[in-house]
C-alpha cells in the first residue's frame, strides 16, 4: 500500500470472493493489478500431487487470483506479481513451479531469509534487453528473499528475465506489449529506503496513468 502510494497511484485491497461478476467489475474498476505475497500454490493446478514440503495452501485464493488474471489479461491492462503473485502468473499461463527448492541440490542459496524484510540477502541477475532491464536500468540488483518455491518451467509466451546466482529464477515477463511482469523478491518491503525497488512502482503506475490518458 505505501508503496503505490508513494508513486502517485491509489492502492485499492481487493476482497477474496468467488462471484465471478464481482471479479469481472473489479478489473473493470481498477487501472493495473498487484498481485502480493501469501500462501503457497496448490499444485494440483499444474498437475501435480502435493510434497512432504509444501505449505499451507489457500485454494480459494487461487481460484481469486486466476479468474482476476483472466480479467485483466482480456483488458489489457499492466499486471505486476510479487513473491507468490510470480508464481501465481506463471501457473495460470500454463508455466510448472518447484514445491520446495530447499531439497533442490543445486538450489544452494538461502532464499527464505525469515526475517528483516528491509534488508536485501542476496543478488539477481537481470537480462540484457529486457523489460525489468529497462525499467531497473541494472544488471545485478540485490534483493529480500522470502520463499520456497520457485519457476519451474516457465510459462509459454514468458521469458524468465532475472536470475539468483543458484540459477533460481527471480523474474519473468510476458513477451510482447501487454505489461506482465513478476519478481520473486519483495521490492515493496524494500522501496522505501531503495530507488531502484521504488522505480517498479513507479512505471507500472505511470504505464496505468497513460491507459488512462489514451481512454480520453
């Protein structure tokens, strides 16, 4: 929330529902979708069976985030997924997730850092020629950490753009013009004390604003 404020926008916290008429209006209603951190995802959604590893799941939040996703994406309007918002976007596009990367052997970074959110634990590696790349304006950034699944195979029409030095995927972005964007980080618990964390906000807030302008 202090963080689209701080950029100029109007941050509006959507309530869980499973009214698809209700959802269809949300989308309607609102500029550019962010899709925040949470519960792990039910991997039944990409087909497979739950692991000894996987954590509290909230189905029905899945099914939220999904039919929002769909609305959004038939409007054309930008979209940013933080952490579990990542993942979310790339299950619904058709894309796998890793349930605990922590059994992973090559995964060897710690990517659940439990505490101090402001506190950046470790370095991403961003895409030359990418979205994130133009928006950041780097090519390594450092980064919060707070999770235990990870892209797995990424989404068909996405591009994995941001990478931890374990080869963990950190970032992926849609291709073509419709902004869709996710990061495994938290760049809002980050954005006060951070330029480089509040620019994200800031152009996806921007890119929203110009929607607008183009309406009239």
């Amino acid at each position: 929330v202090q963080a689209v404020i701080r950029e100029g926008g109007i941050p509006y916290i959507l309530p869980i529902t499973s009214d698809i008429s209700v959802i269809e209006e949300f989308a309607k209603n609102i500029d550019v979708l962010i899709l925040s951190g949470g519960h792990d995802i039910n991997p039944l959604l990409w087909k497979e069976e739950p692991s000894k590893n996987l954590g509290e799941i909230f189905p029905e939040r899945d099914n939220f985030d999904f039919t929002l996703l769909e609305n959004m994406e038939k409007l054309k309007k930008p979209i940013l997924g933080i952490c579990r918002g990542e993942q979310v976007i790339n299950t619904y596009f058709g894309g796998t997730l890793y349930q605990d990367i922590n059994s992973l052997e090559w995964a060897t970074l710690k990517h659940n850092q439990k505490n101090r959110p402001d506190l950046a634990t470790h370095t991403v590696n961003i895409e030359k020629n990418s979205k994130l790349h133009e928006i950041l304006g780097e090519e390594e950034i450092l980064v919060n950490s707070f999770h235990h699944l990870a892209v797995k195979t990424v989404a068909p029409g996405f591009k994995a753009v941001g990478f931890a030095k374990d080869g963990v995927v950190e970032a992926i972005e849609k291709q073509g013009n419709n902004l869709v964007l996710g990061v495994q980080w938290h760049p809002e618990m980050l954005a006060e004390k951070n330029n480089i964390m509040r620019k994200l906000f800031k152009y996806i807030i921007n890119e929203a604003k110009k929607e607008k302008v183009n309406e009239r």
